[in-house]
C-alpha cells in the first residue's frame, strides 16, 4: 500500500471521527467553531494501524532515519505505540527494515521507583523523532524536544497529525527543534475541508 493511500484513508477517518463543529476553548486559551480530537482516531483500530504507517512513510519520504519515536504523554502515546508497530510489521515484510522503539516523556518526573521522566527507549546520542497529535501553541511538542535533549537524545525531525496553523505555534516548534525539520501529515484546514466534503456525499 503507497503512502498516499495510507495518508488518505486517515484524513477520511479524521474528518469522520475526530472533527467537530461549534464553540469550543483551545489550550491556548482562545475559542474556536472547531474542534480536532486526534485521540478518537489513533485510539481508534483502523485509525492506529493507519497513522503508524503513515507517520513511517512520511518520514521515509523525507529521507528522516530514527532509532524511536516519542512524545508527551498522552497525545503522543498512541501515535508511539502505533508508529513502532508499524515498524515491526514492515520488518516482516522486509528484514532490512530498521525498528523505530518508542518512549513517552512525563509531564514530571516519577516520584517514586527510577524517577525517570522518560519511559521506553532511551539511549544517550539516539536519533528520535518527537511526535504529537495536534499542533496549537506547541507547548507539549516542545516540552518533549527539551526532554529527549535533556536525556542526551538527538532530535532528528518533529511530526504532528495536524497543525492547527495558529500564530506562533510552528515558530515555536521550529525554534526549539533547532535543525531538525517540522513536518505535519495534515493541516486543520485539510481535515475541515475533507469533513464538509464527506458531509455532503
């Protein structure tokens, strides 16, 4: 299956599921008549197996290497979960394909047991991605690039499902990524756009 058809189908099942018209308030604080709840699809069966693929292929296609995925826990961690399972499912396919673990960074540190804030894969000088469901102000994106660099990791790219395009967030992002590149499979205008045109069949 091409990378296209995968990206499709999830676009098709985040307008259907995830989008939602009306009054709502944003963690930026602002309001909005929309609202995306990513979580209703990559909760989702069919929708996880989705983005797991489609977050893969997106990075091949920008040549982005990565021994993990990781992100603030908890609109990352189905993105993570699905993402290296999808890794593991291409290996079967192709031995030559690399693994992508995954790890989950905490909003604090554990009180208790390690203390670790990062749970799953870690190893100092790792190439990970920082993945996240929705981009707004892009506070937890960035909350996870500081704590995958505070535990020695190297930031190889950054990926969100969809970027709400607000003032200032991709900016943010941007700047606390440093080199590595800000990559969104969608835009909320992209999910808003396939919702009114899937309404309307």
């Amino acid at each position: 299956m091409n990378n296209s058809t995968y990206k499709s189908q999830l676009l098709t099942l985040l307008s259907r599921i995830s989008f939602r018209l009306g009054q709502f308030t944003l963690s930026s604080g602002g309001t909005s008549d929309y609202y995306i709840d990513c979580r209703t699809t990559t909760l989702h069966a069919e929708g996880g197996r989705l983005t797991g693929h489609a977050v893969l292929e997106l990075l091949d296609e920008h040549g982005i290497d990565a021994d993990a995925v990781g992100g603030l826990t908890m609109g990352a961690d189905p993105i993570v979960s699905n993402v290296a399972t999808a890794s593991a499912w291409n290996a079967q396919v192709d031995p030559e394909y690399p693994l992508v673990h995954g790890f989950l960074v905490r909003k604090a540190e554990k009180a208790h047991g390690t203390g670790r804030r990062i749970e799953g894969f870690l190893r100092e000088g790792a190439r990970v991605v920082i993945v996240d469901d929705v981009c707004t102000t892009g506070a937890s994106t960035i909350n996870a690039i500081q704590a995958a660099k505070d535990a020695g990791m190297v930031v190889a790219a950054v990926v969100c499902l969809v970027e709400r395009q607000e003032a200032g967030g991709r900016p943010a992002v941007e700047a606390a990524a440093g080199d590595a590149p800000f990559l969104a499979l969608f835009t909320a205008n992209d999910v808003r756009a396939e919702h009114i045109k899937t309404a309307s069949v």
